[in-house]
C-alpha cells in the first residue's frame, strides 16, 4: 500500500507479487510416548528458531521505504506419527510459523484525503503467524 496515495488512487495499492524467501530453521521434537508408540501412533510436540531471508523480490514498489530483508523466525509444531508396518510411517504434522515485521515511518504519514495505512495509535511492529499442515509417507531403514 502507498503511504502517500489517495484510497482511491489506482497506484495505491500493488500486488501480490511473487517473492521467493529462504527459510532455515533449527527445531527439538519432544516424542510424548518416548521411545514406545500406543497402538502404532507416536505423537510429538515440537518448537524451533530459525532465520527468513527475501532472495528475489520487486522491492519497494511504493516508495515507502519499505524492505523485508531478513527476520528471526519461531516456529511451534504439534503432530503424530502412524507406524503402520515395521518400516512404513504416516505422519500427519500442523505448524506454526511466525516472524516480526517492521514498517517504515511513511506507515504513519497522512495521505491526502486523510487516512493512514497504519493509525497512528498503532505500533510500526507486528507478528505475522503462517500456520499449515502436511501429510508425509515415510521409509525407515
């Protein structure tokens, strides 16, 4: 969104964009049945801290000032592991993935007809939350 722009101005808002991040992550699963399963099931917690980092974006299409550059990611995970055989798995997992965003100053100017793109009350920081959740077949050997 341009800070500077009129609500209705066909320049006031751009995208979506495609962007492509990089995300590393260093995570500690915690199995709550520990080494055993009950009946073939194996359920897990789990919570991780990592790093996301813009590789290929357009940038400040605005003028705004704004850049994601990098963020310290943290994520959370919950999730059960099937062991339907001797080797075979299905794991079923749901996370959690958040970062914290910075804005510019211009997200507090005043555009012409009056309105902002964040109130002024408001922090210039917030946490964005990506949550998803995956199915996977695996293969012990």
């Amino acid at each position: 969104v341009g800070p500077a722009a009129n609500p209705g101005a066909p320049g006031r808002r751009t995208g979506p964009v495609d962007t492509e991040l990089l995300f590393t992550e260093l995570a500690l699963q915690l199995r709550l049945t520990g080494g055993k399963t009950w009946h073939g099931l194996a359920p897990y917690i789990g919570t991780g801290f990592g790093l996301a980092v813009d590789l290929r974006s357009p940038g400040d299409t605005t003028g705004s000032g704004y850049a994601f550059r990098r963020h310290l990611t943290l994520s959370g995970t919950t999730g059960v592991r099937w062991h339907v055989a001797q080797k075979l798995t299905v794991q079923l997992d749901a996370r959690a993935l958040m970062w914290r965003l910075n804005y510019p100053i211009s997200f507090h100017s005043t555009a012409p007809d009056g309105s902002r793109v964040i109130p002024a009350t408001k922090p210039l920081t917030d946490w964005t939350l990506h949550p998803w959740v995956s199915v996977g077949i695996g293969w012990i050997f």
